[in-house]
C-alpha cells in the first residue's frame, strides 16, 4: 500500500528529481516489511492437535467414575479419571490415548 502511494505522489505531485528516490524507498520498506512479517510467522511451531491439550486444565462435564466427558479449551473430550472425578470438578490432562483423555485431579 505504501509502495502505491508513492507512485501516486511521484506521478501527481513530486517533482522528477524525488519521483525515483521515493518510489525505490518506499519499495524498499515494503520488502522490508514482508520478510519481517515472514520471519515473524516462523518464530514459533504450529500449537494444534490434541497432543496440545497435555498439561491443560478442564472441568469435568459428567462423572468420570472412570469415563465421562471434561471440556477443555472450549471442546468436549471423552475422558477417564482412574480416580474419579465428579461432575465440576477441576481436572489436568496427563496423556491422550486414541481419542480419550486421561486425566487426574487438579491439585
């Protein structure tokens, strides 16, 4: 956007001399700015999957008495507490196993 304003301004207003020093600057700060926001974008891993939700804390929806459903981040999960768990209760996820969480009582 830049890069188009000052060959607006270049053409329309400045004067030839600062036409082409304008132009090169802007475009240089716009290529400046991609490879910024290119590396910014790779600094971190992509956090997605439910291999994310180990060490999470989720509230338990019905009893895990030893399987029942916690929600978690917002999502329901079948889950089993060995220990059981009643319905409100505050547990943390320790493992996945297929698509059922094991989990434990949140101290």
């Amino acid at each position: 956007m830049l890069l188009l304003g000052a060959i607006l301004l270049a053409v329309l207003v400045l004067p030839v001399e600062w036409a082409i020093p304008v132009v090169a600057l802007a475009a240089a700060i716009e290529v400046a700015e991609t490879f910024f926001w290119i590396w910014l974008s790779r600094r971190r891993r992509v956090q997605v999957g439910p291999e994310m939700l180990v060490g999470a804390i989720a509230e338990v929806v019905t009893p895990c008495l030893p399987l029942g459903q916690v929600r978690v981040q917002g999502e329901l999960w079948r889950a089993r507490c060995d220990e059981g768990a009643g319905k409100g209760e505050r547990v943390r996820v320790q493992r996945l196993e297929g698509l059922t969480l094991v989990v434990e009582r949140a101290a």
